[in-house]
C-alpha cells in the first residue's frame, strides 16, 4: 500500500516510487511544501557544532538551541527563529549548498545536493514521522539547552550522533 503524507494541504507521495518529487525535481524546483517536507525532524542541524580552524572538521555537540524543544524535535518559534537567534542558518534553495556544509551526514538536503537519496527511515520513505526517532537518528531526548551549560566548555560536550 502506497503511502501518503500531506503538509500544508498538498499530498507528497513517499515510498519506493521513482517519480517521488526529490527524485525528479532539483531543490530549486520543489514547492514550499516539498521543500519542507524533506527535512526528516531529527534536529541534528538545532546542535551546536565546533570546528576545528586547521583541518575545517566539525563536531557536534550536546546543546542545543534554547529554541529547540528535546521531546519533539521541533522549533518553538520555527517561522520567527532568525528574529530570536540571528546565527540561526535558514537553509534555502539559493543557499543549500553552502548550508549542506554544515548540515549533519544524514539531512536530506545535503544527501540531494551530493546527488544521493533519502535514506530508508526518512518520513518521505516510511510514511512514518516517528521513523527518523526509532532509527535512532534524532537527538530527542539526547541533548540539554544553551541556557542549561557554561557555553565556554562546549569542547567538553562534544559527541558523535549516528
């Protein structure tokens, strides 16, 4: 049985169907709605990241925004977040490839511009929204708020997520 999950009113087909819209459109060609769509709700890119400034690598850390709810993985102010958190990177169509860098392994957005596809626990595959969480991609339940730590030991809050 095919699989269907509707955002702001428009049906988005999912599964293994090789017409499914990231397949066969480019980001830039995605509607809002598809476009959205691809995030999977994992909240890997609401972390915290260090980079090392000689070899350019990133490591994610265990804080996360003050805006970021840990239970539902969600921004509390999702359409006003840049007005509360000016470094918040807004990810774009005209700014996803530069935005992929410092996206985590495993977003979509960073999967299709490097010309991969979604993996098998995307919502988009599995029809399911809880699936990103029972793989064990999502850092729900696995990180504390800015507010909560001394941010001048972030070093010390280094983690590896899946």
């Amino acid at each position: 049985m095919d699989v269907y999950q509707t955002i702001y009113g428009e049906e988005l087909l999912n599964k293994n169907d090789n017409s499914a819209f990231w397949r066969t459109k480019s980001l830039d060609q995605m509607t809002p709605s598809e476009w959205e769509s691809l995030c999977d709700g994992c909240g890997q890119c609401c972390v915290m990241q260090l980079e090392n400034e000689e070899t350019n690598q990133l490591f994610f850390t265990d804080v996360a925004c003050r805006l970021f709810d840990a239970d539902t993985c969600r921004c509390t102010s999702y359409q006003d977040r840049q007005k509360h958190v000016p470094s918040c990177m807004v990810m774009t169509p005209e700014n996803v490839a530069e935005c992929a860098e410092f996206a985590p392994p495993t977003c979509a957005y960073k999967l299709l511009v490097e010309g991969q596809d979604l993996y098998d626990w995307h919502p988009l595959i599995s029809g399911d929204p809880q699936s990103v969480h029972q793989a064990g991609i999502s850092v729900r339940n696995k990180v504390v708020s800015e507010q909560e730590v001394d941010l001048d030991n972030l070093e010390e809050r280094i983690i590896d997520f899946p």
